[in-house]
C-alpha cells in the first residue's frame, strides 16, 4: 500500500528534545577495554540489564561488543530477545526468569539461562525437551547475599540434577555463579565469606561431576577491590557507564573511567522573585534575597528524584546553580541569582562527565542519599536519547 502525502500542507520538521540524553557510545567502548585490561586476560561479561542502565540496551550491547565484551548479561528474558532481534549473536546470558514463563524463544535462541532452585531448573529442562534441544544453563548459587541463587542446603541436590541432565544429553553447565552482597565494601566481614562459600561451591559442583568453564563472582566493586574473587571471567555493570562503583574510595576518573551519559536540556522560563517568597509545593525554600530563578522543564516522572530537592546542582552558563524547592512531577527551580543575565532557552546540564565542573551523576546521587545506579536507570521515557561517538 502507498500513502499519499498531500502537498497542500506544510511538512513537519522533527521537534526539537525538551530534553535530552546524550550516550556517548565511545565511552562505553572505551570503560570495556580499561575494564578488560584490568581483569588481565580474562573474558568479561557486559552487564546491559535495565535498558543498558539508562543508556540504551541495544546501543549499550554493540558499544561494550566493540570494547571487547565476550559476554552479555541482562536480567529478563525480554531484553536477551530483544538483543537478538537487533542482530546480537555472541554469548549471552539471562538470569532472571519466573516459574512458568516461556523460556523457549530464548533456548532456541542461543541464550544461555540461570538455574537458581531446582524446580526452575526442572522447567527449564522440560522447556529445552520440547525443542529438542540441549539447554546451556548457568546454576547460580547463594553465598550470602541471601537474594537470588540456590540456598546453600540445597547446592548438593541441584547439581546432582544437573549432572543427571548432562548425562541425559538435555543439557550443558558451561557456569557457576554467584552475586556479592558488600562488593563496595571491601573491609565488610561478608565480602571474605562469600569468597569462601563460592569456592566451596565450586568444589561440591566439580565433585558431583560438574566442569563449569565459567566461575563468576566479580561485578563492578569486586573487579576493582578483590582480584581473588575474578576467577574465570569479571561481570561489571555499572562501570562500563564510567560510573564509580565504589565513591566513598575512588573517583570516576582515579579508576580511569568515563561516565557516558550527560543529561541535559534547557530553561523554560527565566523570572526575578522578590526576598520573603516561597519556591514550589510546600514552600519548602524560602529567597533570601531578590534574585531570579530558572524553572528546568523535568521532574520526578522524568526519573529527577523528589529527595534531592534543596540539595542538587545543574550547570548554566558555566556555574552550578541550586536547586531550589521541591522538585515537581514535570518540573524544578534553580537560583541563578540576583545579577543573572541568564535567559530561557538557556542549556542546562543536570549531570554529566563533570569534565568542565557540571554535576555528575554521583553529584546527583549523593544529593538525594542514594546510588548512581539509581540515577542513571530511572531516566523517563519522555527523554530523548541521543547516541554519538560511533557510527550506528
């Protein structure tokens, strides 16, 4: 079917983003290869759950591929189909599927899957039976995190199952993992633990007859604070995006590093506001003098959290302005003071590298008294994600 434009009427350009997330491809590219240098020849699995931790799935998997990747974890099924649909084909793995899901699109994908109890890796197996097809699983074990992963009173029966499923020919245990409860803590008592019990599991797998080439244990923190613990291959997330994941002992930078994303957008109004007058709901802020405030046109729909309010900064026109009053569903205040010359329209960076002095997304993050992760992943939908630094 063709459609006719009609030509009488006037063509739409596309619209300028109210605002904008800027992903710098290169970087991510680049935070891979410092990371794989880091874990000295291991291979390195490239964490991209949640929609590549706010920077884009598809666009965050081809950028740590390019880095030198072997491997992509995501979390939910969804996502490893979705990548495969963008023409991923290299080694992956889902860890997180609920009892009764469809796993077969996936199997007959190639994706490798999680088995964390033993009735899921039952279904599993069922789910690979109907294919015909051998399933490649990766049983995770719980050392303590006390979240995902087979209770250790369990180790010995699933992988006594998983041998009798190898034996069987439905199915292939290429890994043993498990996930760290204190990893940015290094001098915490769990973080030695958890190291034992998983080699304590690795040996009871290898003794029921199990050969996992893949013994993972190390994400983000432990990578840069634990070389006992990297085992057969590293498993990072966060830092791929250049973001620190242990602040309180190093910077972005120091761990050599490039945060990839910058968020920014511009000023929708530019008003003077007498001394005495209260800014947004509650009134929460209180001008101290007559001065003039930006309203920044996003707000916690957007993923800005509510907790930073009286406490972030953005940058305009070469300085850091606060944020002033609670942050809105849509929008927030920041004081640019009395002499501002400043005007709406103005770009306003919330976050970014922090290369020319804005705020960062750690900025962010310990103005609202959480973590970068949460920063970077709850980004909204309404934002528009501009990808640069290679070619798509």
């Amino acid at each position: 079917m063709t459609t006719l434009r009609d030509s009488s009427r006037p063509r739409v350009s596309e619209p300028t983003p109210r605002a904008e997330a800027v992903v710098d491809l290169r970087a991510i590219r680049d935070n891979v290869a410092t990371l794989r240098a880091r874990a000295e020849g291991r291979p390195l699995m490239a964490v991209v759950k949640a929609d590549g931790y706010g920077h884009g799935l598809v666009e965050a998997a081809a950028a740590a591929r390019a880095g030198g990747a072997e491997w992509i974890g995501v979390a939910v099924l969804e996502e490893a189909m979705a990548l495969r649909a963008a023409g991923d084909t290299g080694p992956m793995l889902s860890w997180l599927a609920v009892p009764g899901e469809d796993v077969t699109p996936a199997i007959a994908a190639g994706v490798e899957l999680s088995a964390y109890s033993r009735s899921q890796l039952a279904e599993l197996l069922g789910a690979a039976r109907s294919l015909g097809q051998v399933v490649h699983l990766q049983l995770k074990v719980d050392t303590g995190l006390n979240r995902g992963g087979i209770a250790e009173v369990e180790w010995r029966e699933l992988f006594a199952d998983a041998r009798a499923a190898e034996r069987a020919g439905e199915a292939a245990v290429t890994g043993l993992w498990s996930h760290m409860a204190c990893g940015d803590e290094p001098d915490h008592h769990s973080v030695p633990e958890q190291i034992k019990r998983f080699a304590q599991a690795v040996a009871l797998a290898e003794d029921a007859g199990l050969r996992p080439g893949l013994r993972h244990l190390a994400n983000s923190p432990t990578l840069f604070t634990q070389p006992g613990a990297w085992w057969d291959m590293v498993r990072p997330g966060l830092s791929i995006y250049g973001l620190s994941p242990i602040p309180d002992q190093a910077t972005a930078g120091e761990l050599g590093l490039t945060p990839a994303l910058t968020l920014r957008t511009s000023l929708a109004l530019v008003k003077p506001v007498p001394a005495g007058q209260g800014v947004s709901y509650g009134h929460t802020h209180v001008t101290q003098r007559d001065t003039v405030l930006g309203l920044v046109p996003l707000g916690y729909a957007d993923g800005i959290p509510r907790h930073a309010s009286n406490a972030a900064e953005v940058w305009v026109a070469g300085r850091r302005r606060p944020v002033v009053g609670r942050v809105c569903m849509d929008q927030f205040m920041v004081d640019l003071g009395p002499e501002t010359t400043v005007r709406a329209g103005a770009e306003v960076v919330v976050f970014g590298a922090g290369r020319s002095g804005e705020p960062t997304a750690q900025d962010w993050a310990d103005a609202a008294g959480t973590i970068s992760y949460e920063i970077v992943s709850r980004l909204g939908g309404r934002i528009t994600r501009t990808f640069v630094g290679l070619d798509s």
